[in-house]
C-alpha cells in the first residue's frame, strides 16, 4: 500500500461528525459497549427497591393516607426532626470539639485519641442504647447506687426519664459523634496552615481566628458529617425501638408486624424515603464544596497549639466522651459476659455449639456480611468506571441511580424486598441470599464511592502507557489499575462488611426462619431484658467491627479519603 | 508511489518532492486528520511526514491541538477525518483501525505515568511480553545502562527523582524498539536547570539510536534545540512545518512570526511595489494590492540603531541579557520596537538614535 499525497483540497474543510449514538451520552471517548450494558443493568437492579416504594406509597388507599394525615404524620414528623436536630446538635460539639484537640493542640496522649475517638463506631447504636438502659434507666445501676447511698426507694428518686427525647439523643450521639470527628479531623488535617498565620499576622488571637476563619472553612466537611449523622437517624431503627421513641422506622415496624397494614407502612415508608432524599440532596450539596475545600491541602504540618492551663481540663473532656463512647460500655460487656460464664445455664445457652449458639449467629453475620461486601465490590468496578472514564451527564446519572440504597433506610429497603419478592419471585423469598441482597441495595453506595475516588486518582495515561506497550484494554485494566485501586477497593469492601455486619432492622424482616445474625439475636435478647444473654453476642459483635473499622481509619491516614 | 498520482495535477511536483525523499518513505504520514469533541475542531486537517530518524516537534500554545495530534497517533483517540499511515500502512482512517497496543509506538507521558506498584526494571520489562523470557532481563539491563540507570532496578518510582523518572520512562517506551517514539511535553516537569542538560542527553540517546520522534511542546527555544523539523500549530490547524530556520527566516503566517522568536510589526500601507512605514519605505515580498494596510515583521537583529542626537527613536527601557543589549525604542506615533544590540552599544534611557533596517530580512502578512 501506498501513502496517498497531501490533497490541498481537503485543507482547512471541517469534517462531518460521524453519526453514533454513543458518544453523545458518553462524552469525548466512545466506552464499551458491553461496560455500558453491565452498567445499565446494574444500576436499573439497584434503583428498583427505591421506585417501588413510591410505587406502593402513591398507589396506596386515599383512605389510608388521609388517615395517617390526620393521625399519624404530624406526630411522626415532629418527632423524628426532633431527634435528628438534637443529635445533630450534640454531635457537632463532641465531634469538631475532639477533632480540633486531638489534631491540632498538644493535648497529651493524642496519639492513642486519634484511634480511639473514631472507635465508637465499632459499637453498634442499639448496644449503646442497652447498655445505657442498663445504667441510666428504671431500677438500673445509677439508680439502685443512688438509693443505696441515701436510702431513699428507686421509684422516689428524682431521676430524669430515660426512655425519652434526652435519653435517646444520648444513646445515638455517643455512637455517631465519629463520622463529624472523622469529616473535621481529615479536613482540618489538610488546612492550609498559612490562612491561619494570615490570620495571626492581622492581629487576631487563637479563639478569634478559629472562630473567624478556620471554622467557616471547615463548615463544609461539619457539614458532611452532619448530614450522614443525620441520614443514620432517620434510618436507626434498633436504638429507638428499644428506647421506645416513636420515629417513621419505628412505626413503619410496627405497622407492618404488629399491626399487619402493609398500605400504611408503605405510605409511611414513602414519606420517609422523600424526607432522606431532602436531606440527601443537602449532603451531595455540601459534598461538593466539601471536596474542593480539600484540595487546598497542606504542604507543612501545622504548628499544634499550645493548650497552656487549658490542658487537662481538656484531657479530661476527652477522656469522659470516651469513657461514656467507648469504656463504659465496653467494660459493662465484659462484667456480663463474664458473669454469664459464671452462671451454668446461661453459659451453656451462649457458648453450646447448637443452631441457637453464638458460633451459629456469628457465621450468619460474617458470611452474609461479606457477601454482601464482595458483591458491592464487583457491582462497582464498572459502574465506578464508567462514571470516572466516560464522565457524562448519562454516566453520572447511572452512577447516583446505582445508589438509590442511600435514600432507603433498612425497614424501608426490608419492606420493598418483602413486597417486591412476594409478588414477582416468591422462590427467593425466605433464602438467606435475601439477607445479602439487602446489604447490597443498602450500602452499595460506600464501595461506589472508594472505588470511584481510587479511579480518579489513576491517570488514564497509565492505563494509555500500558496499552502503547502492548496490552489490550482488559489486561491494560487488570494489569495496571486493579493494582492501583486495590486500597481503594479493599476500604470499600471493608465499608460495606462493617456496615452490613452491624444492620438489624432489615435483617429482623427478611430472615429465613432460624435464621439469627449476632444483631438479630442482640435485639431479641435485650428487648427481652436479658443483657447476660445479650452481652456476649454485643462483644463479640464490637470485635468484629473493630477489625474492618481499624482497617479503614489506617488507610484515612495516609490518603486524605474519610470513611463514611 | 507514483502509480498511484497518475491525474493528479500537480504530478510534476509530488515527482520532484519524492524525488528528494525516495530512499525512505515516511515512518508517519497523517493526511487530513481531523478530530472533533463537541463543537471544537481540536484537529483540523492535518497533514504532515516524518522521515525514519527525523525528530519532528509539534509546537504551538496550549489548546492548539498538538497534544491531540499526539494522541491520535499513538490510538488513544480515533479520526473523525483523515488517514494515518505508520510504515506504509494506515492504522486509522478510511476504514482501518489499528488499536494502540497494535501499533508499536513508544509514549512518553508528560506526568511519566510510571506505574507506582512496579520496580524500575519492572517498568523497563511492562513492553516486553513478546521476548523470550531470558533476553527480557538483558534487554531492560542494556536499555538502563544506555539511559544511565544502571544500578537502579530495585528503585520504585516514587523513590526516584524527577529527572531519574524521566529516564524510566524513556527506558520503558525504547526498550520494545518502538517503529515511532511519541514524547508528550517531555521535559515540562523537570526544574528549569536541569531541563538544559537532560535535554541535551536525550537528544543525544535518540539520535545514537536513529530513533523517529514526534514530540510535542509549547516552549519555542525546546523545540528548535531538539528538533530536526518544527510543525507550528494554532487553533487545531498546521501553521507551517519547516527546520528552525526556515521557520524563523520565512514564516509563512503571521502566528509563525509571532509564535517563532521575537518580533516588531510595524503596520505598513501597500504602495507600488514597496511599503510604506513608519521605518521608512521598504521592498518587502508581498501577495497585498496597492492601497491595503499590511504588517511588516522587524526582527529585533535586524533594526540596527546609533546615537544620534536628532534621530526619530527615542530609548524608552533597556534591558542587560547577559550577551546583548535588549533596547526598547519608542516611535513618533508612541509605538514600541524592540533592538538587539551588543553590549558595547552603550545607550541610555531617554537617549535620541538613528536606525537602520536590514531590508532583505523583512516579512510581511
């Protein structure tokens, strides 16, 4: 063949587009067409759970919803912003409060804090809320201390009720304060030390600079935390229950097992979904900004500040939220765990090897767990690649249609599985791989966004640079990026075990019969009152959360990703 | 070749030209690329050669379309118009698609793009899958002495400094004996002092090598020092392609002027066979008619001035380069001209001179 010569005609006539439908959708570069199907596919699966519910909810009796207008709803809704403002409210202070000592002062021992105060979320918030129970609630430790010390009967005791909007703020801020602690510590880990100088240099003292100028800044990422603080509240369902505060979860709960009026539940699900996508819509706002505050990042470490007098006032501060987040809790499992191996009948009920063993409730729980983990993981991989490569309004749209599980609390998610299997694949309904599915619609969204922020830090040139030395776009990919993105995949993999290992109220609603993760059965078991029976299961339940948690908060301090 | 231009009717002078260029056909032929995103025309019709061995910049301002001509060659994107041919045959265009890993072309990347999970002889061997494994470590062995790593084959990227992972990652594109070698703003993330010399020292390895390059800069001075021939882009389209010289002593449009050293353009209205200026009137080749307004090119080597107390120029800066003596001289109108002179010239802010004009130099667009 032959090179054909220069045409001068052709010089300076601007081509046609050639016609495709594809490159329209996605942007500059044409993606594979069977990424793009797989993608499609999976991102439709993910979505179906979420418009379902309005389905059910918008079809639902007009009779059923006046009356839950007029009954109901105000109530509910009143209620549950209550609590996730209160919470809200508390976690800000604990969370920035202990983020700002530990990484920016000469607080003593803030080596061992920056570990410890993310701990707590390791504990699940229902066994915070039993724990507390156990302590602050009717005939319990504080109360039978207090009448023993005056003598005085437990009932006649001046004690504030537990079981209400204080007791229950209680119970859930000490065990999500970490997601604001860990947004404002990363982001104040990458201030720009110099706006701080900028500040001292025009005459500002310590308290009015960060008041003036390193609190505006870090709003975005407080911001951040906040809302996923707040997401969690609205999707809670074991510590209100057993604080019997009456939220949307809650009543969705009841009304579909106690009650039986699934129109009701549906619609009451539909309000919740509606009220979580506000919400999330005020996340993915302040995300944005949040990212971009991020990218100032610090080139010099900060000069810590020097606490003067104030130092062990603020040791102490932070020594108490760890010891009510973390000690006290802990250590008040143990004493039972070990005063049930003390006592025959309930240590041979726990530790037997039977079905209804602790060995049998653990496995359910890790296994499902991690199913649901690697699955997330594999449904992520394209989608995450075809959100990062092929960037477009249509990739984009695919990847936040993929996490419609972030708008579903648990009962909400549990509800639309057992209608949607009911009605369409009854086989399915009643197997374990339910329970795993669950987790997946759920907190998919956590493996979608470690992979997708490890994609983006991968240089589509080395991906280029494989491919000019010879390797098809496939081992370009497997050879080149996996490697590159393993952290990144791992600390999603990790995101979703931890949070699927811990879930309850989707879990209660779809397990097969006999089927008991280590939640379930930690549920049961102190609705029942029955904390000897309980504290094993809740102890061995923290460990396994540890792990993964550990795992995570090492990786956040090397890379400036903050788990969410 | 010729065979093919039979009724073409300029035959006679793609005879003369393959003529001169018969011993090699080209290692890379683009013919009317062209490449669209959007509504932007990145690359519009574009046609340029590269002989074997020849070192071809691609040199414009950013957004020109250089990079994407770049990547157009190696695969990364595809023509919307056009034919490339690599070795005789078209690996993109008019039906044909060869993908990149198909096309045996070395990428340099601007950022390196060394894979950070790999050792320095791990990068080295990524292109070398096709050797039989035991000349694979001969191979990487010979490809970092030549670029002066030898010793550092157990180095991870990040353990290596700037100019080191520059040379990794020319390693790894040679060391598969690529037909074509594409650098992509090669030397930009290296510090300025250290830019002269690893210039200079990859020059040298290509050339030992008889390497065909194609590299692409924003940065004149790099271009003329590395390149055989330059291809100056502007706004997606082929401004000119020539050796540094004829760019610089005949540019063919007023961008190559401008883009290609420095310059004064003195506007100039078109008389018979002259144009008048402000410098005075002057025999400048030109395509204008009478009566049209044109601009003349003054090279500042070519606006000789002296002391002189009644002269039209005025001197409004100077600046001490070290070998010469930058003037800037103000004009009647207020207009300003810059003046090379050497630094035995002596003359002070404020200061009247004469000029002269060396009009064989002068171009006008």
């Amino acid at each position: 063949m032959a090179i054909p010569a220069p045409s001068a005609a052709e010089v300076g006539v601007a081509p046609a587009r050639r016609w495709s439908p594809l490159p329209v959708f996605f942007g500059r570069r044409r993606a594979p067409v069977l990424v793009i199907a797989i993608a499609v596919a999976l991102a439709a699966f993910m979505a179906v759970p979420l418009f379902y519910v309005f389905y059910r909810g918008l079809t639902g009796s007009s009779e059923v919803w006046d009356r839950l207008i007029d009954d109901r709803l105000p109530d509910l809704f009143v209620s549950t912003l209550k609590l996730a403002i209160c919470v809200s409210l508390v976690t800000v202070v604990v969370g920035v409060g202990l983020a700002w000592l530990i990484v920016r002062t000469d607080l003593p021992g803030r080596g061992v804090f920056v570990w410890l105060a993310a701990m707590p979320l390791s504990v699940p918030p229902y066994v915070g809320a039993l724990v507390y129970i156990a302590i602050l609630g009717p005939n319990g430790y504080v109360e039978e201390w207090l009448s023993a010390l005056t003598g005085t009967r437990e009932r006649d005791l001046p004690m504030p009720e537990y079981y209400s909007l204080g007791g229950t703020t209680l119970a859930l801020s000490l065990f999500t304060y970490p997601y604001v602690y860990l947004m404002a510590s990363a982001a104040l880990r990458s201030f720009n030390p110099t706006l701080e100088e900028a500040s001292a240099a025009s005459g500002r003292r310590m308290l009015s600079t960060f008041w003036s100028v390193v609190l505006p800044l870090l709003r975005p990422a407080i911001g951040a935390g906040v809302l996923l603080v707040a997401l969690y509240v609205l999707s809670d369902f074991g510590t209100v229950s057993l604080m019997r505060y009456d939220t949307f979860s809650r009543a969705i709960y009841d009304q579909f097992t106690s009650r039986f009026d699934r129109s009701a539940a549906s619609i009451l699900s539909t309000v919740l979904v509606l009220i979580t996508i506000v919400v999330l819509w005020g996340q993915s706002f302040s995300e944005g900004r949040a990212r971009y505050y991020q990218t100032i990042g610090g080139w010099r470490p900060p000069r810590p500040v020097k606490l003067g007098r104030w130092r062990y006032p603020a040791l102490a501060a932070v020594v108490t939220v760890l010891s009510l987040a973390l000690f006290i809790p802990i250590g008040l499992l143990v004493y039972w765990t070990v005063e049930g191996l003390t006592d025959s009948s309930v240590a041979s009920d726990v530790w037997s090897y039977s079905d209804d063993s602790i060995y049998t409730y653990a496995w359910n729980s890790l296994w499902t767990a991690a199913a649901a983990a690697t699955l997330a993981v594999l449904v992520a991989l394209p989608l995450a690649f075809l959100a990062v490569r092929f960037d477009s309004p249509f990739s984009r749209w695919l990847a936040r249609l993929s996490q419609a599980g972030y708008a579903l609390p648990g009962v909400v998610v549990g509800l639309s599985l057992i209608f949607l299997l009911n009605n369409y694949v009854e086989w399915l309904y009643g197997s374990a791989f339910v329970v795993v599915l669950a987790y997946l619609l759920r907190f998919y969204p956590q493996a979608h966004q470690s992979t997708t922020a490890a994609l983006t830090q991968v240089s589509p040139n080395m991906e280029e640079a494989a491919r000019s030395l010879g390797r098809r776009p496939e081992r370009a990919f497997l050879e080149v990026t996996v490697p590159f993105i393993r952290p990144g995949l791992m600390a999603g993999w990790a995101l979703v075990f931890l949070t699927s290992l811990k879930e309850l109220p989707a879990t209660l609603l779809l397990r097969p019969a006999g089927f008991d993760t280590l939640p379930v059965r930690i549920w049961i078991n102190s609705s029942e009152g029955i904390f000897t029976l309980a504290a094993p299961l809740a102890l061995l339940l923290v460990l396994c959360s540890a792990v993964p948690l550990y795992f995570l908060l090492r990786q956040s301090r090397v890379g400036p990703t903050v788990i969410t | 070749m010729t065979a093919l231009l039979v009724g073409d009717p300029t035959i006679e002078a793609m005879e003369e030209r393959s003529a001169a260029t018969e011993a090699a056909s080209p290692v890379i032929a683009l013919r009317g690329v062209s490449k669209r995103y959007g509504d932007l025309l990145a690359v519009n019709s574009v046609d340029f050669d590269v002989a074997g061995g020849e070192i071809l910049a691609l040199l414009g301002p950013s957004g020109c379309g250089k990079t994407t001509t770049l990547r157009l060659i190696a695969g990364f994107e595809e023509p919307d118009a056009g034919e490339i041919w690599l070795q005789d045959e078209a690996v993109a265009g008019g039906g044909s698609w060869r993908p990149p890993e198909r096309r045996e072309i070395g990428v340099v990347f601007q950022d390196f793009a060394l894979f950070p999970h790999l050792s320095v002889a791990g990068n080295t061997r990524f292109g070398l899958q096709n050797l039989p494994r035991r000349q694979r470590s001969q191979r990487v062995a010979e490809v970092l002495e030549m670029v002066g790593l030898g010793g550092l084959e157990d180095r991870y990227p990040h353990q290596l400094s700037g100019g080191q992972q520059q040379r990794v990652a020319l390693a790894r594109a040679l060391a598969p004996q690529p037909a074509l070698l594409l650098l992509d703003e090669p030397f930009s993330n290296l510090d300025a002092e250290m830019r002269v010399d690893v210039r200079l020292e990859v020059r040298q390895i290509l050339k030992d090598l008889g390497t065909t390059v194609v590299f692409v800069t924003h940065d004149q001075e790099e271009a003329f020092v590395f390149a055989d021939r330059v291809a100056v882009m502007n706004a997606g389209r082929l401004e000119q392609v020539g050796t540094p010289e004829e760019l610089y002593n005949e540019p063919a449009t007023r961008f190559v002027a401008d883009f290609v050293g420095h310059g004064n353009f003195i506007p100039g209205i078109v008389l018979d066979g002259a144009v008048e200026t402000e410098l005075g009137r002057h025999i400048v080749p030109n395509s204008a008619s009478p009566g049209q307004t044109i601009n003349v090119l003054v090279r500042p080597h070519d606006l000789a001035i002296s002391r002189r107390a009644d002269g039209p120029l005025t001197v409004v800066e100077r600046r001490f380069l070290g070998s010469e003596v930058e003037y800037v001289l103000a004009l009647p109108s207020g207009a300003r001209l810059i003046s090379h002179q050497p630094p035995e010239t002596g003359l002070m802010v404020g200061e009247r001179v004469g000029f002269e004009v060396r009009e064989e130099n002068l171009r006008a667009f």
